[in-house]
C-alpha cells in the first residue's frame, strides 16, 4: 500500500473530476476556498470551466445555466453561502437541475468563526430551501470519503435530477491526511438518462414506472424549457391542483421511494452490547477511536456510522438500534440530527452529546457521555 | 422567414404594453438575422419582461428574479455557439445590480434587453431603480427619496463595451436588436417603453415624451471604443488552453522503518515566516515513506504573515481515527506567540514526552523532557527553523529519522530548493540535552 497526502477539500476537487465534472464555479470562502483552488488547477488544462463569481448567487446561477447546458456542476461553499444559494437551491429541487453543492461547514450562526469546524448546517442544508421537499445530503468522515462520495453525489444528482450536498467541515477539508487512492472504494460514473431526439421535448415527462423526467440540454437541436415556476410537463406554468400535487409528490417520492440504494454508513454491531453509538461526520472518527477503546477494555458498544444524513435512512437507523438498549447521538452542535433519530427511535432512551464550541468533540467526551447514563 | 413566436402562447400582455411591441420586433430581428429556433435561447427571469420566454419556440430559461444573467452566463460558456438573448425589467437590475456589473467587467457574449418600464407592473406599480422621483406609484412617498439609476451610463463605466438606449417604438428597433445580438461582447440595451396597467394609470407617459427624454440623454448607440476588448469566453477557452495539466498527487513509497512503534503526536509551534506549514506536511510526506498514516491540521491568523502559526501531526501505524491532539509526544517551540497560543497543552505532556526548545523560546513549566537548540547561533535563518527542528528531531531518532526527512524533501522540492533544504538538514547540530 503506498499513500498520498491530500486535504479533503482536495480530494472533493479530485472526486467530482472522477466523476466528470466539467464546471465549477465558486466565491471564495474559508474554509472551503480551496476547493475552487483545486478546481481551477485541474478543470481548464481538461477543457472544463472553472468561474469566481460576483457572488453565491452568482455562482450557483452560473451552474444552473452550465448544468442545463449538459454539463456536470458542481459549487462549494460554508454556511453564509449556502444562505445565498437557498433561492437556487429550490429552483434546483423544483426544476430537477443536477448540481452537487459542497458545504465545508464553519462555526456559526452567521459569519462565525471561518476556520473553526462544526456541523451546524446539517438541518439548515435540509429545510433551508422553500417548498420543503426532500434532497439528498452525504457527510464525509475522512479524505477518503472526501473523493468517494463525492463521486456518488454526482452519480445521484445525475440519476435523480437534483441537489445533492456533501456536508464536509473544516476539520476533514483543511485536514491533510494520507490516502491510498489507488486502493479507494469509488463508483463506476453514472450519467442523465437522455431523452429521445427525434420528437419534440415534454421536458418534465415521466413515463409509467418512471420518476425522474429524462434530459436534454438546452442548445441541441431539440427544444429545450426550463422553468422555476409551477409547471407542467411541458415546462409551462400549469394551474392544474392535480397535476401540481403529482409533480409534488412525485419529487418527494423519487428521493424517498429510491434511499435503500444511496443510505451510506457504517455499521460496527456489538452482539450484547447495550449501547449504540450513532455518529456522523469527523466526530465519527472520535465515536470509532471510543468503540475501540470500549471493546479493548472488555466493555463494548455498537457504533453506527451514518454517511448519508438525508433523506434519513430510516431501516438502517432501526435496524442498528433494534437490540440497543439506549443510544448516544454525537454531533458538533447543540441538537439537530438527534430529534430524527428521537422521531424514528420514540421507545429508545437517548443520550445527546454535541458540543458548539469550535473544539472537536473528544472520544473522551464520548466516553464521558456513554459512562454518565 | 418564418416567425419564431409561439404559436400555441401569444403574448398576454395588457392592451398598449410595450413589451408586447417589443416581443415583435424581436421576433423580427431573429428572423432577419436567419436565426433557427434550437440556436437561441431566451433567459428570463421575474415580472412581465419574464414572460418573453413562453412567447418565443426556442430554447428558453427562466429562473429567479434578478438572476438571468447568471443562468445565462452558464449556458454561454457551455455552449458557445448559442444566441444567448437575456430579457429583464427595470426591477431585474435593481436586485439584481451586481450580476449587471459583473457582466459588463466580464464581457461574456450575452445580449440583455432591459424592457425600462420605470415601476414594477407584475406586483402591483412600486417603484424600481429607474423610476423618476416624481411618479406616483403604489409605493407612495418612498418613491420620491430615490434617485433613479442611468443604466447605460452605469453599464458603460462598468465596461460594457456595446450599449444602447433607444425607445420600445423606435422604428429601426429591429435592426438595433440585431445589432447588439450581432456583437460579440456583451450587449446592453436600455429599452424604454409603457407601462399600461400601472405606470401611467397615474402618470403621463407617451412614445413622443419618451422620444423627447431620450433625446435629452446624451446618445449610446452601440459600440463603446474604450471598452472594447476580447469577449470572455473566447479569452477563456484561449488562456485555458495554454494552463498546464495538474500533476496527480505524489504516492509515497513506503521504503523506511520509523524509530518508534505507536501514535506520535507533534506539535509545531511557530510564528508566521517560519514555514510551520511547510515543515508540517514534511513531516507528514516523511511517515509516509515509513508507511504510517498521518494527518496534519493547523491553525494561523487569516493575516497571513503575522501572528502564531501551528501545526498538528499525527503519524500512526494504526488508523487514526480521533485527528485532534490529545497528548503530545513531541512539542517543537519555535516561536513564543505559537507557544502562548496552545500553553494548556503543556500542562497535559506526560513526562516521556519531549519539547524542543529553540533557543529564545520560554516554555511554561511541564514534566516533559526538553531538549535545547540555539539555531540562532549556528547561523540559522528564521524562515529555516521549523525545517531544522525537523533535522533536530530526525537526528534525535525522534519520530522520524534522516533518511525519511531526506525522502520528504525529495518529494516536495526540485532543484535548488531541494539542494539548500538538504544541505541545510544535513549541518544542523542537535544540540544539548
């Protein structure tokens, strides 16, 4: 085995070339700043586009543009930018436009502390967009993940025809660290199932059995609408309830309905033991030094490791915790992604351990929380 | 030719509307221009300019309010070969004022019509960044404390290099449209014109008094001389062409044995200009020529060159799980400010632990073992020391040895950096315990 030594953010840059990402376009901002770097590195020697735009908004509106043209897109940011991405980001929900969007997650509220971690976006990158339909989040642990997943975000924006955030923080995308590459884990690339070219486009068609509308790209020979209005399956405002409450429901569904495939985690199950340790993130790193250290002293737990955070992978959550006797949720903030496991687990006793001060969270302090109960 | 409109949606504009004169003309100069459908696409984005891409059988995009350009600007440099034509009110530049100005400093060949019809129609007649101060609008007194924009002078000193204002009922509106479609650049034209159902339900505006206010104006008609310069995809795809292909990371040959089994956990401590960042990811490179993972973290002042400058490394033959710090083997004092900025660590060394003091650092007290190294008198330059502690500490048989830096060295540096960084490593004494 021979190693590298990337940063995560990096191995983001690396991961979306992988997956064929042919355009990026970023605003500067710590710390995921260097992830536009990267892109500017390696996107134009290949022919791809690399743009600093005037702003967030710029920048995401610059992709949605590229991404209706053909292209793979991909933005990055922190939590002050996805605020200014949330207009586009339901415009991307509602009109179906691949992108993967990076969140390298700072301290906040507000502007924070840009080069503290935390994982204080983790509700915000869910429910921060208007309409309230589903999307899909992945959470890195580690410089591996950083390249691996996402690779998958692409395949899953491509496939699903929507957003797909990778909520990586400051503590995996500023972190150096050694990776085999050639030995990584990764996908084979997936792309937009193209429509038909030798009739007119019904832009957001779906057949019977089909829940995601197939694609063309604006500029080919064949018409293409796209719009961030109510519509049809003519890409035209339609003021018809039933067919709105189909299309609602059936970009709810397409996400929900397909989770089984995309509901990536780890699971380490202990046979007897009581406590299950749920984790996600860097501080799962923490949670895994605190899972081997508990078996080595003869007094084991399960842990649970979740990489995809959204749309919560409920039968994976259950599943791990059906023989637990309590559970301690570890997060790098105050209280967010515990209230679905409190909603999916209702019987479960659970202990919260998050802590929001910029620190990561110490398998000491895991521990602390694990022995206090 | 045949016409471009959408048969199956005319326009549903209000009687007298000057968009709808304009959708027309439009449609007319796509066909004089010879334009098919599938090479155009309309970008539009909120209000009644927002309805122009259901008017027109092309290709069409619309998004969010004030937002067009930005959309449009993603279609251009991904598909260069279409007629980017970007429809936008009044409104449209209030909000969205930085994209106008990016645009124009960018030079993407995208053509812009603002359809000025001085109120916001769509929401009920508020005032927009053009309305005169004297209009009476749905939004009362506020409307007279602003003071209207001039698009095209703002367009101009943003570095537009074509713009042009004209009237909705000029008659060579056409050939106007044409002519900024035509130019390869981007194109901004002031399009003033009627607004029925708000504007002038209490205010009096006709195409001659519009005709009269333009002629007041100091006259745009296309091409600014000064502003004229490379369209910014073509000078993209030109520069682009020349960047070299980004090298893929170095893979790291695991050729040496490290000194010591176990996690080691070190801590630079250094100040800015001391290259604490550079010797971190050495040390790193230098673990992994003995197979170990490894993970670096650091921290220094966003004013780069001032202020302490730290960081953490983990070099382990197990998997490192947990990446923060959290007892140190080795603490390498290089720099009070780093120093001052962690002392709670010091507190938690554990006796075995070593600290190497460079000479002119104090230390709060600890029971690690320190080891002192004046690189002040063997002639050592600052910007030198995180990299000679690094020496100090492969000479020490200290989580690395010398043939791991001198590896690490090999994989960072080329020619006459490398040379001095080996020699320097090389004459660096150890010093006493």
């Amino acid at each position: 085995m021979a190693y590298s030594l990337l940063e995560g953010n990096e191995a983001i840059a690396r991961g979306a070339i992988a997956a064929g990402c042919r355009f990026f376009a970023g605003y500067p901002i710590t710390p995921a700043t260097t992830i536009y770097h990267s892109m500017l590195n390696l996107l134009p020697p290949l022919g791809g586009i690399c743009l600093q735009g005037e702003d967030e908004i710029a920048s995401i509106g610059f992709c949605l543009g590229a991404s209706m043209a053909g292209l793979k897109v991909m933005t990055a940011t922190s939590g002050p930018g996805i605020s200014l991405y949330s207009e586009n980001i339901s415009f991307a929900i509602g009109s179906e436009i691949p992108i993967v969007i990076i969140d390298v997650q700072r301290l906040g509220p507000s502007t924070g502390s840009a080069t503290r971690g935390a994982d204080g976006d983790i509700n915000f990158l869910r429910w921060g967009s208007s309409g309230g339909l589903p999307v899909i989040v992945l959470a890195p642990v580690d410089v591996a993940d950083c390249f691996a997943l996402t690779m998958h975000a692409f395949n899953l924006a491509e496939e699903f025809r929507c957003p797909v955030f990778v909520a990586s923080n400051k503590e995996i995308g500023m972190t150096r660290e050694s990776i085999d590459l050639q030995g990584l884990d990764t996908p084979a690339v997936i792309e937009r199932c193209a429509a038909p070219t030798h009739q007119p486009l019904l832009p957001f068609y779906v057949d019977k059995g089909q829940q995601v509308p197939d694609f063309l790209p604006i500029g080919g020979k064949v018409l293409v609408r796209q719009t961030s209005s109510t519509h049809g399956a003519d890409g035209y405002i339609t003021t018809d309830a039933a067919a709105i409450a189909r299309n609602q429901e059936r970009l709810k569904q397409k996400l929900l309905s397909a989770i089984d495939r995309f509901s990536f985690h780890e699971v380490y199950h202990i046979e007897n033991a009581d406590t299950l340790l749920i984790a996600y993130g860097v501080s799962a790193r923490a949670a895994k030094a605190v899972f081997k250290e508990q078996k080595r002293q003869g007094k084991p737990i399960s842990l649970l490791i979740l990489k995809t955070l959204w749309p919560v992978p409920q039968d994976v959550i259950r599943q791990a915790a059906r023989n637990a006797g309590r559970i301690v949720v570890v997060e790098m903030n105050l209280g967010q992604y515990v209230r679905e496991i409190n909603r999916i687990l209702p019987r479960k006793p659970i202990v919260f351990c998050g802590q929001m001060d910029g620190r990561l969270i110490t398998p000491a302090r895991i521990t602390e929380a694990i022995n206090n109960e | 030719m045949n016409s471009l409109l959408n048969a199956e949606r005319p326009p549903v504009l209000c009687p007298g509307c000057a968009h709808e004169r304009i959708t027309h003309t439009l449609d007319l100069a796509f066909q004089n221009m010879g334009l098919a459908r599938h090479q155009i696409v309309i970008v539009s984005d909120i209000g009644c300019s927002g309805l122009f891409d259901t008017f027109f059988h092309t290709h069409a995009m619309h998004g969010l309010h004030g937002r067009a350009l930005t959309y449009a600007a993603g279609l251009k440099m991904a598909r260069p070969e279409l007629n980017v034509v970007v429809s936008m009110g009044d409104g449209g530049q209030g909000i969205g004022g930085a994209h106008l100005l990016a645009a124009c400093r960018r030079n993407i060949d995208l053509t812009l019509l603002i359809l000025n019809n001085f109120n916001f129609g769509m929401t009920g007649g508020q005032f927009s960044a053009t309305t005169p101060p004297e209009a009476q609008l749905g939004s009362g007194f506020l409307t007279a404390l602003e003071r209207p924009l001039d698009i095209c002078e703002v367009a101009r000193s943003a570095g537009a290099p074509y713009v042009h204002r004209c009237s909705g009922y000029d008659k060579a509106l056409a050939q106007k449209i044409q002519g900024a479609i035509e130019y390869e650049g981007f194109a901004v034209m002031d399009i003033w014109g009627i607004c029925p159902g708000r504007y002038t339900k209490k205010n009096r505006l006709t195409p001659k008094m519009i005709d009269d206010a333009l002629a007041r104006r100091p006259a745009l008609e296309g091409i600014i001389p000064e502003n004229v310069r490379p369209e910014y995809g073509q000078h993209y795809r030109r520069m682009a062409a020349d960047q070299k292909k980004a090298p893929a990371p170095a893979v790291i040959r695991n050729q040496y044995k490290a000194p010591q089994t176990g996690r080691q956990e070190v801590v630079l401590l250094g100040s800015a200009g001391q290259r604490v960042i550079t010797a971190g990811e050495l040390l790193c490179i230098a673990g992994l020529t003995a197979g170990l993972k490894t993970t670096q973290k650091n921290e220094y002042n966003i004013t780069v060159l001032r202020g302490p400058s730290i960081s953490e490394l983990i070099l382990s033959p197990e998997e490192i799980d947990f990446s923060g710090i959290d007892t140190p083997t080795v603490m390498v004092a290089l720099a009070q400010e780093g120093v001052d900025r962690r002392r709670d660590l010091f507190e938690r060394l554990a006796k075995d632990a070593l600290i190497i003091q460079i000479g002119g650092v104090s230390l709060p007290a600890s029971k690690a073992r320190i080891h002192r190294v004046d690189l002040k008198a063997q002639g050592v330059k600052p910007p030198d020391w995180a990299l000679a502690s690094l020496a100090v500490l492969a000479k020490l048989k200290k989580v690395i040895q010398p043939r791991m830096l001198e590896a690490a060295l090999k994989v960072r540096f080329k020619g006459k950096a490398l040379a001095s960084a080996l020699q320097l490593i090389k004459r660096v004494k150890v010093g006493k315990r």
